[in-house]
C-alpha cells in the first residue's frame, strides 16, 4: 500500500462538491502567557482565502500553540484571532466549523473507517441518506475506498493519516488545521503525501494552516511560510522569498544551508552592497543598507565558486578560506571551509565540474552578486 | 535466568497451599455425610438441592444479587465520573478526587461499619438493599477508578480534541468519544466492585436484620455455629459466581476486539 | 464554558452568517465586548463537571460522612475514649493487633519474594500453574478461606488426622484457636497483594541485569540477593505497606480461627457496639485504629509515596 503511486492528476478528477471555498485568517498581535513564560509573543498575521500557509520553526518557537489557539483548543493571553472577519473570542472550538488533521492521526479507536468520517457528519445533523454519498466521496478523494470497515488499528501510518485528512474534509470546512501531519511517516510515504495533500487543497479551494519543523516540507507544499522562533514571526512570504531573501540571520539560517558574512557596509550603489568582511569583500544585493551600517551577507552553497591559488575567478565577490574536507554527496560535493576568524563556510559543487581541491589548501569563494543578499542587522 | 529447581518446587508446594482451602470447601460440598469432612465419605449434590430449596439460602443469595448489583452500577457511574473528572476538569484538584475515591481502600470495614451503621440506624436504612447497597458502592467505587484512570492514563488527548473539533460539544464528546472508549475499563471496575460487594462481610453484618441477611453473613452464622456441608456447598457457589464474573470481564476485550475484525 | 457567540446554524457547511461578518469593523482589535450575553453555568454544575460534583458528593455522603460523623460523636465527649481505653480488651486488643500484622506482614514478604521470582522468571506452564493458583486464591473470599482453614485445622481436621496417621504425632495437636493459626490464615489472605506488587517491579528488571552479573561471575544466590532484592525492594515494601495496613483492620480471620486471649481491635470494636451496645465507646476505639492506620500510611506514604502503596502508580495492573 505504501509504495503504489498516491498521487493523480487533478485533471482526472471530477468537479468536486467537497469544495467550499477558503476562509481568511487574520491574527492580531496574539500572545499567549503560561505564568512567566511566553509561547507566542505578539504576533500578527494575515491569511487570505485559499493560501495553503505553513508555519515553520523548531520545537518551542510557539508554532503549535498559535495553531491550537486558532482551533480554540486554548485562548489567547492578549490580541484577536479572526476567520472571515469573526473575532473567534469565545467561541468554542466545536463551533468553529474547522477541520484539522492531527500529530497522531487521532482517529476514533473504537469506530471503524466508515463511522470515523461519518463523526463530523453526524454532529452537523447532515441527513442520513446525504452521509454515504459525502463519506464515498470523501474517501475517494484520500484513495481510501474499500477500507470503510476497517478498524483503524488495521491501517498502516499513512493510511491512518488519510483516513484523518477524509475526517478532516468531509464537513467541507473552509479552514484545514494540520499539526506535524506527516511526522511520524517514513520518508518516501511523508514526501508522496506531500504532493496529494497539496493538490487536494487546491481542489477543494480550502485555506490550510500547516505546523512542521521540515523546512523541505513547507518548502514543497505551501503558498506561504510563517517561520516563527522564539514565540516571534520572523519572516512571512512565499517559500522563494524565505529561501532566496532571507530577511535576517534566523531565516537565513533555518532554511537550508547557508553561509553568513558579517561585516560593515563600505560602498552602497542603486541596490547593491558592498560589505567587509574578514578576509575579504562581499557584494550582494540589498536595499535600505546606508554606508557604514552594520552588515550580514547571506549565500547559499550552491551559489559559491571556488578557485585554487593563482587562478582567477569573475565575480566581484572574493573571500579566502581553507579547505577543511571534501564530502562527496551524490549528485554535488559538499566542501567544508574555514574563513578567516574561523567560521564555518560551505560550498556546494556539482560532480561534473572538474575539482582538485584537497584539504589545507587555501582558496578564493566567490558568487554572482544576484546570489548574495545583504541586510542590515537590526539594533539586535 | 531460570529459577533453580529447589525454588520452584518450593514456589509450586506454595500454589498448592494458595489453592488448597477453595479446593477443600469445594469438595466438601459433594459430600453424602451430615457432617463436613475431608475427604468425605460419599458423594451426593444433596446440599446444593438443600441450598436452592432453604429459603434462608435463596433469600441471602436474592439479598447478595441485589446489593452487588445496584452497588456495582453506582460504583461504576461515580467511579467513572471522579477519574474523567480528574483527568478532564479542574473543579477539584485531581489530588482531592484520587483521594476521595481511593479513601475507601485506606479505611478499615470495621471502622466504616461502625459509621455507617450509626447513620443507617438514625436513618432508618439498616435492613434495606438500598442502604448497603450505597456503602456497598463506595467500597467498590476504587475499583472502577483505578482502571478508568489507567485507560485514561493511555488515551491520546488529541483523540477527544479531534471529536470537539469536527463539531462535538463535550457532553457529545464524552458520550460518544470518551465513555465508549473507556467502557471496558468500567465494565472491568464494575465486576470487582461487585465482587467487592458479593464478598463484604463487616458492613452487611451491621446492617442485617432477621428479614435481611446477605450470603457472608449468613455463612458467618453457619461457621460460627458450626457448618454443615450445606456451608460449603454456598461457599462454592459464591466463589464459582466470583471467578465466572471476572472470567467475563478479562474475556471482555478480547470478545470486543473479535466482533469488530472483519 | 463557552457560550456560542456566532450562532451556526444546523445547515451543513458550518459558514458564518455573512451579516455578522460585516457587523463587525475589521480595525478595532481586540474586542472583549464581543462575548456571549447569557451568563454561563458554573463549571460545577455544567457538562463533566456536573458529573464530578454529583459523584464527589455521592462519596461525601455515603462514605465520607459516616466516618466523620462518627469521628465527631467520639470526639465530641472525652468520656469515650476514657472507657475506650478503660477497657482492658482494647488495651491488650492494640498491642496484639500490632504485633500480629507485623508478624504477619514479614511473613507475606518471605512467602511472596521466592514466589514472585518464580512467577516473574520461570518457564511458561510452571508460571500459568502459579498464577492461576493465586489468583483463584485471591477471588475465593476471606469468609469462604477462613471457613476452610477451620475445617483444615481442627482436632480432627485433616492436617491432624494425616499427621497422626502418618505417626508424626501421636495425638491431635491444637491449632484452632492459637496465633499460628491467625497467621496462617491472614498471610494465605494477604501474601497475594505483597506476590503481585513483588512481581510487577520484578518484571520491570531487565534480564541483562541478571545476566550481567553472572557473566562477571556471580552464583545464582549472589545475583538474587545483590540484583533481584535490592531492585524490587521499592515495590516490596510499598506491598508490605498495603498488607501491614489491611492486617490491622482484620476481623473475621482472627475471630474464627484465633484465640479468646489474643483478641483483635476489630473484635474488641464489634463487641462493644454488638454486644456491649455502647455504639460511642465502640466508636472512639474506631477512631483509635482509624489513627494507627492513618500515621502508618502517612509514615510509609512519605518515604514511598502513597500512590506506589495503593497501586495508583501502575494502575490496572491487577
């Protein structure tokens, strides 16, 4: 069951009634308080109808919390959570009318497949004779027909998981909460799911609120990515921004690999920077940098050229550093490097290239200056 | 490691000793002879007929039914109620709930005897089914609170999340999410707790009167007087209903698990 | 509680009411005005709570009450507990009482530690042997073993008959009625709880422990006494606990198979209410044995833990 093909073609299938549209989401500065700890500090947020939005962050960075505060199984300290445009202040989570997918799937133990579905059905007062047919199809759409009779302790990981997906849609709620839904599966099922848990969403029109700490996930399935630490959001937008823009050194850092200069800016043109750094001069893009600020460069190692002593490189980046291993990584080399005040620096080059690089020796890391992104680093 | 021999022969000759005095009452019962002896000198069921035909015998045992059985159901509502409520509410500290319904295990039945029998006596209660049957479901209440809380102790929270939020208040979710998932446990709890009940002696006998008389105390006054194999034959009978009851409930789940395989 | 503040209706697909999102100016933040108007129930008296407020009470007044009420009416005249303690049976009936459940308890922990090992680490069929052995043991009554050690025990009862057939004795000995008749009847009674709290903290030793130290060399006696004994002691004197507390409340094992000298406090009670009729006197010794068994738990309770000793820890494992 693991290994067959979970994904179709949203072509194939036919206009479906589960869809209902997305809702909005909107988080005015929300903070919750346990005593003298704070979970999530202030943190606002808009969602528009439709956005598959995933928060992202390590464990403790107050991603799982602000989910549960908006499914209303606990209440903000301070600030306002809205769905389309309704304070949710009071309003008990069985009224929400959301659907969520749980960690451990949650499924009823003691309700076959069927009756697990039927569950948010039965509570909405649906007709009895309207369930079977939203029930087929709710199932249909996670594969899952046949297995209506089925106790879920009969069900592998990933089946159970869209047994949880069927029970979350089938009330064709306009808002799917999902806590780490893909956690506890393997890696090849987690990635399968991934894709059919994307286009399903989009059939449906659904607005999804995704908490992972799988930076390839949220890279892969959402619109949008919240990255949150410290009970902070630190960067929202597309997964392209995050990964190409990161706006400071927590973003830069947690998705994906990436090396970090830091140093003063010395020369500022239309959009460009030039920053010093030890060892060297870094040039990358940015905006709003004024001469003399304090300065971080980010540049991924896939970006990085390297060339040996004597040979010459054309970027306008040169920063030296010495060779501290080579990991060859299947499709590219990973190639450790020390910078100047002993950072720890990273390249990546394809296996092609020709490469005769060995440890100890000194080299020159350059980039095309479009690669580098350079912020200022705030008062912090 | 394996035990060594001697060791187990010594633990073995110890089981022998644990089962010997069930095996003696139970055999005695089959006895011809008018006075209980081990072995007997023939055999006969005549004391089983002499048990179902007294109706000192039959009223005690219709006595013990009842009292077990209205006790084993009250013990399974409160029990039940303390552990959901406290593991599910913060009304009372769960310390103060685990406390109330574990107290009846920490006070010894001479002790409540004596309270209960000072109460019933001013309320008119000594005598009835009704009064033993409501001290009766408190001694049982632990049992029942023991094992849902071991249940609950293992339920996954998110599974009673996951009712409220496809739209289950929490009534609805408690009656359709979190009894039935706990309702083994409760069955389990509610046939010790009868048990319980079906066993007491010290309570029941402070609340007998000449018209109402449970099984132990009558076999008390048969023990005290001097037995008869008649004796035996209602020992036998109230431990085989004992041992049946829970055979049942240690069945229970397993019985459950087969009707919903496919 | 929370009381609804968007009404959703019964239709299927759960929306908001689209008047009440426009109602509502999306610029002003937080909005506590925006809170349900009906006062809600207390939390005691709505949905589980309502549940555990009845059954806390039900305990309150079947159980606890009685107790407490009979405390009061003991405590309430000084009187009581001078002809409690006036009484020479009582005085006598606290110092055998004591004595006897401590005698008995050492032996339930002798009898239960080679049995729970053997339960814990044998071969299949020798463990269901002993398991069911207890366990009918267990469910048979206290009334219906007692009864049985009577009849076992007597003049001319089978242990006396088989002894003088087999010539040990020339004539019957007297076992009725002596202490260690009481304590066999109470350990056979009470060995059971110290067994399984024995074996549940026995089953919790991993075997590479044993096997551990017997690679380094030890005998099997040493590996018992210097691995098995002293990682299953917690569990051990928690079971010693519980047995120690449940002796001290025993009455139909001494009263049958005991002796008129060596009377126990629940005989002693008994008599005054039953017999003497004097339900206070009889009510402040019950206070008095209430105590013992108060202090004992909170003593054991402290250095053990009180859940460990009533089997909360590891609930349901019966």
């Amino acid at each position: 069951m693991s290994t067959q093909s979970l994904t179709r073609p949203a072509e194939d299938s036919p206009a479906t009634s589960l869809a209902a549209g997305g809702s909005s989401v909107e988080l005015f500065d929300v903070v919750k308080r346990y005593g003298e700890a704070t979970a999530v500090d202030g943190i606002s947020l808009t969602i528009e109808p439709g956005w598959f939005v995933t928060l992202l962050g390590a464990s403790g960075s107050g991603k799982t919390t602000l989910l549960r505060m908006i499914a209303g199984f606990i209440d903000p300290t301070e600030g306002q959570i809205r769905i389309d445009g309704v304070s949710m202040h009071g309003v008990a989570v069985h009224r929400r009318g959301i659907g969520m997918v749980f960690q451990n799937y949650a499924l009823f133990p003691h309700l076959n497949v069927y009756r697990n579905v039927e569950y948010p059905l039965a509570r909405a007062k649906v007709p009895a004779k309207e369930r079977r047919s939203r029930i087929d199809e709710a199932l249909g759409s996670v594969r899952l027909t046949g297995f209506e009779k089925r106790m879920p302790s009969q069900l592998s990981g990933g089946q159970q998981q869209r047994v949880a997906l069927a029970r979350a849609i089938v009330a064709r709620p306009r808002l799917l909460l999902m806590d780490e839904p893909l956690g506890a599966l393997d890696r090849n099922l987690r990635e399968s799911l991934q894709i059919e848990i994307r286009q399903l969403s989009q059939r449906l029109g659904v607005t999804v609120i995704n908490v992972t700490h799988d930076q390839e996930e949220a890279l892969t399935m959402s619109d949008k990515i919240a990255l949150l630490s410290d009970g902070k959001l630190v960067q929202f937008g597309t997964p392209e921004e995050l990964y190409l823009r990161p706006s400071n050194e927590i973003a830069a850092d947690f998705i994906g690999e990436s090396n970090i200069f830091r140093g003063q800016a010395r020369a500022v043109g239309t959009g460009e920077v030039a920053v010093e750094v030890p060892g060297g001069r870094v040039v990358g893009l940015g905006a709003g940098v004024d001469d003399g600020d304090a300065c971080l460069a980010v540049v991924r190692p896939g970006d990085v050229q390297l060339a040996g002593a004597g040979s010459q490189l054309d970027g306008v980046s040169s920063v030296t550093a010495t060779v501290t291993d080579v990991i060859f990584a299947g499709e590219s080399r990973r190639v450790l490097l020390r910078g100047a005040d002993g950072q720890q620096l990273i390249a990546r080059v394809p296996v092609g290239a020709p490469f005769d690089l060995s440890p100890g020796e000194e080299v020159a890391m350059t980039w095309p200056t479009a690669a580098c992104r350079c912020v200022r680093t705030s008062a912090a | 490691m394996r035990p060594r021999f001697g060791v187990t022969a010594l633990a073995i000759l110890m089981a022998v000793i644990f089962l010997f005095p069930t095996i003696v009452v139970v055999v005695t019962s089959f006895g011809s002879g008018r006075i209980v002896s081990f072995p007997p000198q023939g055999w006969s069921l005549r004391w089983y007929a002499e048990v179902f035909t007294d109706t000192m015998w039959v009223q005690a045992f219709g006595n013990s039914f009842a009292v077990g059985i209205l006790a084993a159901a009250l013990a399974m509502a409160v029990g039940s109620a303390l552990a959901i409520g406290a593991t599910r509410t913060k009304i009372f500290p769960a310390s103060l709930v685990t406390g109330i319904a574990m107290s009846p295990v920490v006070v010894p039945g001479v002790v409540l005897s004596v309270g209960v029998y000072m109460v019933a006596v001013r309320t008119d209660l000594t005598g009835s089914v009704i009064g033993l049957a409501l001290a009766h479901a408190a001694v049982g209440v632990p049992f029942v609170f023991i094992n849902v809380l071991a249940r609950l102790a293992t339920l996954d929270k998110q599974i009673e999340e996951a009712a409220r939020i496809c739209g289950a208040d929490e009534m609805t979710t408690l009656r359709t999410v979190t009894l039935p998932i706990v309702a083994p446990s409760v069955v389990i709890g509610g046939v010790l707790a009868f048990i319980s009940s079906w066993d007491e002696f010290m309570v029941a006998s402070f609340m007998n009167s000449p018209t109402f008389r449970t099984i132990p105390v009558v076999v008390w006054g048969e023990v005290i007087s001097g037995a008869d194999p008649s004796t035996s034959a209602a020992s036998t009978l109230i431990t085989v209903i004992s041992i049946l009851f829970l055979a049942l409930a240690a069945g229970l789940p397993r019985l459950r698990n087969r009707k919903v395989a496919p | 509680m929370f009381a609804p503040l968007r009404p959703v209706a019964a239709h299927t697909d759960r929306r908001p009411n689209e008047d009440e999102v426009t109602t509502l100016d999306s610029a002003t933040v937080p909005d506590q005005a925006v809170r349900s108007k009906a006062a809600p129930r207390p939390a005691w008296l709505s949905g589980i709570g309502a549940f555990q407020s009845a059954a806390v009470l039900y305990m309150a007044v079947a159980f606890l009450l009685p107790v407490l009420l009979m405390t009061i009416r003991a405590v309430s005249d000084p009187q009581n507990f001078v002809d409690a303690f006036s009484s020479g049976i009582f005085r006598r009936s606290i110092w055998t009482t004591v004595r006897m459940s401590l005698t008995v308890t050492v032996v339930c922990l002798v009898v239960s530690y080679p049995y729970a090992y053997v339960l814990a680490r044998a071969r299949r069929t020798i463990v269901i042997i002993l398991a069911t052995c207890l366990l009918v043991s267990f469910w048979t009554s206290t009334l219906v073993r007692t009864y049985s050690w009577q009849l076992l025990l007597n003049n001319t009862g089978l242990i006396n008959t088989a002894m003088v057939a087999l010539g040990i004795v020339d004539e019957p000995i007297r076992m009725m009625g002596t202490d260690f008749a009481v304590y066999l009847g109470m350990a056979h009674v009470l060995a059971p709880y110290t067994v399984l709290t024995i074996y549940a903290q026995m089953r919790a030793i991993p075997r590479e422990l044993e096997e551990a130290a017997q690679i380094m060399g030890s005998r099997p006696a040493t590996v018992f006494w210097r691995v098995i004994v002293p990682l299953s002691r917690p569990g051990a004197l928690a079971g010693a606990v519980l047995v120690f507390v449940m002796a001290l409340g025993f009455y139909i094992t001494p009263q049958i198979l005991g002796s008129a000298q060596n009377v126990y406090i629940g005989t002693a009670i008994v008599q005054q209410v039953q017999a003497f009729l004097s339900t206070d006197v009889g009510a402040a010794q019950a206070v008095v044995l209430l105590l013992i068994v108060l202090i004992t738990l909170a003593v054991g309770g402290k250095y053990l833990g009180i859940g460990r000793i009533l089997g909360l820890d590891k609930a349901g494992q019966r």
